[in-house]
C-alpha cells in the first residue's frame, strides 16, 4: 500500500470478503456443524483493523457487511475451487427463510480480466426446503490465460427476476497454506 489510507480500505475489503466466505461456508454446509456461531468480536476494545464487526468508534467496518451478505435468507454460493483437487467449484443455493423455494434458476457466469464471458452455466427448477441449501452447479477451472476470474452467480425466481446474486474474484494461484 502507498499509505495508511490506502491500506485501511484494502484491509476492511479483505474482511468483508473472509466475513462472507464464513458464513456462506457455514449457510452452504445446511449448518451441519453449526447450529449456531459466535462471532470474536462483535465491537473492539482499541482501533483495530481486522476482528471486529464494528470498530472502536462503533462504526461498522468490512466485516459487517460481509456478514450482512454471508447471512441473507436466500442465496447462491460459490466455493471458490475448495474442493477436492481444486478442478472444480460448487455453486450451491442456501434458503434460510421459514419457507421452503421453489422454482428456482441459478446462473452462473465467469468473466476474464478483460470482461468476456468465459462460461455461462444455468440450473433451473431447484427447490430448497426452509433452512436448507443443495448444490445445483459445478464449475471446472477455466480461462487459465487470464490470471484472475470474476464469478458472477444469481438465483432467479419462476419469472427471471434477480433474488440473490454474489461477485467473487478468482486467482488461479491456489490460496492452501498446506497441510
């Protein structure tokens, strides 16, 4: 970073991208291991700029609003190539309203760093029941001559009208810190 400035706002969009990655892992696993969770910590003590949802001055920072997205009632998630060997990305669709979806389309794009569509996959008539989440889609790794990826996912309802949608970046540098 060329200042603190600069640094600051790197540093709230790295928490709000790690807040949401939480709780969208957790909404996609149906909260198998969750029932609930605890944030560490809702407000800190001293400025800060990383482990808080709100700062010292009780403003909301990054993570806020990562939750905030992380935790809507209806949702289709990316997993950012976690799985497996890493050849392939879920896209699953979380319901964590009191009433089971129906008729639901996920689409999902992938752009370059140049903004073409790279792939453009589409799963219709999901149903989710209340509380759920099912995986609709896989994605394979693509456009490795572009060194990042945009991923664009939407949950459409019966008449193609936009409920949900997330942006996640992607770099084909593998994010493992090993075993």
């Amino acid at each position: 970073s060329s200042g603190a400035e600069e640094f600051a706002r790197k540093a709230q969009l790295a928490h709000y991208e790690s807040t949401r990655a939480q709780f969208e892992a957790f909404a996609a696993g149906g909260w198998d291991d969750h029932k609930m969770t605890i944030y560490w910590m809702l407000n800190n003590h001293w400025p800060s700029f990383f482990g808080n949802i709100f700062d010292y001055y009780l403003r909301p920072g990054g993570a806020y609003y990562g939750a905030k997205k992380g935790l809507r009632p209806l949702s289709v998630v990316f997993d950012s190539y976690a799985t497996g060997n890493h050849d392939h990305a879920n896209i699953t669709v979380v319901n964590q309203t009191p009433r089971d979806q129906t008729d639901l389309t996920a689409r999902v794009r992938v752009y370059d760093l140049q903004g073409r569509v790279r792939d453009d996959r589409t799963a219709p008539n999901i149903n989710v029941a209340s509380g759920g989440a099912e995986q609709v889609l896989t994605v394979p790794r693509l456009a490795r001559d572009s060194s990042v990826l945009f991923v664009r996912a939407q949950l459409l309802d019966k008449a193609g009208k936009v409920l949900s949608d997330n942006t996640y970046w992607q770099s084909h540098q593998l994010d493992d810190v090993g075993d």
